[in-house]
C-alpha cells in the first residue's frame, strides 16, 4: 500500500514536501494612475483596488515594496475630454504614464516597472486602435500608434513595455522603433495569448474604457480555440518579445501549462484579471469562501500550471498576510 498520507500529517510536514510556492518576486502588482494630487479613488467592481495619482502611487509602491514586492504594471486613467478617435493622449508629451515612471524610477531605480501599451483607455469609442470607414479596427494603422506609445514610455524609463492591444504585427513595429531610437535596453512583455473574456469587466470600470458599440472579438482570441495561442506566441518570439503572457490565468491554466511546456525556455507571465479578482472577493464578501484561503490556491494553481509571474491585484495583500503570518 502506498503510504500517501505521510506527506500529509501536519502542517511542517505538507510544507516540506511542498513543490510549488509562491513569492514576492513572482508577483507583479498592477496599478491606475490619474492625474491630480492626493487623489485615491476606490472602484467599486474592485475591492482594495484604486485610481491613484503620482504621489498616493508612490507611497503605495513604498508599501507594497516592504513586502518585496519589485515588479509593477503601470496603467494610465485620463479624463473624458482628453479621448478621441485615436486615443493620442497616450502617446502625447508627458502622458500620465510617462510621468508617473519617471516619478517612480527617480525614488526607486532598482524596481522593475512595465507599462501597458494600449489605446483603449484613451480612445472616445473604447477600442484598442484607430477605427477605418466601416467601423473595424485598424490593424496596421494601430500598431503604428502602438510603437509611439511604446517610445514613450521607454524613453521615461521603463524597463518593460506591454503591449496589449492583440494587433497583428505590434512586437515587430514596437522593437523596430525602440530599436531606431537607440532604447535597445527596453524589454518587450507581450500579451501573447489574450482571449477575449468576460472576466474583464471589472477593469473596464477601472479605466473608464468600456468599448462604446460591439466588442474586442475581432482582435482578442476566441475562448474555443488552443491552437492559435502557440502561432500567437511564436509570432511574438519571432517579432521580438522577451516576455510571454497568457491572460486571463485562473480559466485558462491549460494555455499556460501548454505554452510553458512549448516553450519552457521563455519567461511566462499569467495574468489574474479583474474579474477572476472580483469573483474570489465577492464571494468572500458573502462568506461563501475564506477570502485569504481562495486567493492563495488560485495565485499557487497559476503558478503550478507553469506561469513564472503572476500579474494579480492581491500582490500586495498576498504578500502582507504573508508577513502577518511569519
Ligand atoms: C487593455 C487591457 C485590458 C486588460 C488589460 N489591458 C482590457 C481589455 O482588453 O478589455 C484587462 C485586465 C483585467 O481585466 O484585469 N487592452
């Protein structure tokens, strides 16, 4: 008979014999940065998650970093008059992207912060590019949009830019610029495998980028498909990306664990969404489930499946229960 259950017997005993664990440094915390000061406004669909402006951005970066946390996503919330149809504001002189990491890597040079290259945030209608005469996205006339974003941010100083938009062809003309303009040390994290979800609802509130007719089913992936995720992410290799990233994590573990285990030398990142968040923090609202409990299995499962980091909005809470524990 196998004695399965020794491994089992207490609690030292289960956390010797434990192969999966999750750390601060696997973790990168996402945040919303507007514009303003002291500003720090709770958004409802997300529990524990705000808009900050710069200076509540760095005093929450202070804290999340005494926990050891070093890696941030940054993403940038800018007011309804500043939209248009191409979502310029991204990319203009001193974004609030820009600024808030020239801000953060002047008080802390030794962090590791990426930025999210998209137009969604900032276009009137609520797409991921610039609209032609039928209403459809524009792929090559995006991407070339995309590179701009990108430059900027790079030039402020980020280490990683994360393009997010799914338009064919947007690792390759992001690298060719960087590249053009000498910031060859600014890495590319690519949104490889994006399937168009319902689990991000949440964060639409968050950036106020609600598209304002149809859906992202023309650019982002189909649920139904598995295939497409490998062509996806060799494409993204050959364009240039350094970083991979499968999004959502908690409904898509098989995408990970296959993308992984295709290409085992390339650094994976799953991305919790906000709605994966929101469910977790919802039902632990109701007392369904134990809040602390249900996050650390789901954040460990993306991790056992294959993920290297975890993009997840409990980065900070994971990590300061964790310190209460010990
Ligand atoms: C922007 C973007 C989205 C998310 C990250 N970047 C929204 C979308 O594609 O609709 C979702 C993140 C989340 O839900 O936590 N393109």
């Amino acid at each position: 008979m196998l004695r399965s259950r020794n491994y089992r017997i207490d609690k030292k005993t289960r956390d010797k014999y434990a192969e999966v664990k999750l750390s601060a440094r696997d973790l990168i915390y996402p945040y919303f940065v507007v514009e303003g000061e002291g500003v720090r406004e709770s958004i409802p669909s997300m529990e524990g998650v705000y808009q900050l402006s710069i200076d509540a951005l760095i005093d929450d970066i202070n804290e999340a970093y005494s926990y050891g946390i070093d890696k941030f996503l940054l993403f940038g919330v800018v007011d309804s008059s500043l939209k248009d149809d191409k979502g310029s504001s991204a990319w203009m002189e001193n974004n609030i992207v820009s600024k808030a990491v020239r801000e953060v890597k002047k008080r802390f040079p030794m962090l590791t912060i990426m930025t999210d290259v998209c137009v969604c945030g900032y276009t009137s209608h609520g797409h991921c590019g610039v609209l032609n005469a039928d209403d459809q996205v524009d792929n090559d006339a995006t991407i070339k949009n995309l590179a701009r974003i990108a430059v900027s941010h790079a030039e402020a100083g980020a280490d990683f830019v994360a393009p997010s938009a799914m338009m064919d062809g947007q690792v390759e003309a992001i690298r060719k610029e960087l590249d053009k303009r000498g910031l060859i040390g600014t890495k590319i994290l690519s949104y490889s495998a994006k399937y168009h979800s319902a689990f991000y609802g949440p964060f639409r509130d968050a950036v106020e980028s609600a598209p304002a007719f149809g859906d992202r089913k023309t650019y982002q992936m189909d649920y139904r498909t598995i295939g497409q995720s490998i062509e996806e992410v060799e494409a993204d290799i050959a364009e240039g990306a350094d970083w991979l990233m499968v999004k959502p994590a908690h409904t898509y573990l098989d995408i990970i664990y296959m993308i992984k285990n295709k290409f085992p030398d390339k650094t994976l990142v799953g991305y919790h969404v906000s709605g994966e968040y929101a469910m977790i923090k919802a039902a632990a609202a109701k007392g369904y489930i134990d809040e602390n409990e249900a996050m650390v299995e789901a954040l460990t499962a993306i991790k056992r499946a294959g993920a290297d980091h975890i993009i997840s909005y409990f980065a900070k809470e994971y990590m300061s229960n964790l310190s209460k524990k010990d």
